[in-house]
C-alpha cells in the first residue's frame, strides 16, 4: 500500500516555504511550484506531514490531498484530518495483520 500526497498553492513560495520548515533544510526547488507529489511507500510517514500540513492551516493556504493506491482522491481539511488519519492507521494495521497471516 502506498499513498500520494499533493500539496497546491497559488501563493509564490509558500510550498517551498513549508517543506523548508518541514523538514528544517534549505531545499533545491523554484520558488514558483504550485504543486508537489510525494508517494509514501510507507504510509505511516504521510501521517505526520499531512497533521503538520493541517496544524499549520493558519499559516499556509496550501490545498492538501491524498490518494491511497489508485483509490478516489481526497481532500484533506481540518474538519476531516483526523478521520482520514484514523483510516489510514487502519488500513496500514490490516495490511499488515493479512500479511503475516499470510506467512503462517
């Protein structure tokens, strides 16, 4: 299972502005992205930059979504984050309750 995560944002820099802060480097990207994908072969690392994409709302105007393998796409609000984060510990806890069924 892996999960993309896609960051969007009219604002010049903001998304470069947050990753910086994200990740506490200075990074080799324009100034002028308005969209970034990552994909997460381990979803549990997505967990933490969609709940810090989410507590800093406030701050940058980014849009957030989310695709868990080639499933529909999602929209990751503040209203929603900590259901979407509660799935995606779920779906990660039964993938890997299947796969070591599957090795007994």
């Amino acid at each position: 299972m892996y999960v993309t995560v896609n960051l969007l944002s009219k604002k010049t820099g903001e998304i470069k502005d947050f990753l910086e802060s994200y990740y506490q480097k200075e990074l080799k990207m324009d100034n002028d992205i308005e969209q970034w994908i990552y994909v997460y072969n381990k979803p549990l690392q997505a967990i933490d930059l969609i709940s810090t994409v989410i507590d800093n709302s406030d701050k940058y105007k980014m849009t957030l979504l989310i695709q868990v393998d080639r499933g529909d796409i999602h929209t990751v609000t503040y209203e929603n984050c900590n259901d979407i984060i509660k799935a995606l510990l779920y779906l990660c806890y039964k993938e890997n309750d299947t796969y070591q069924s599957e090795e007994m």
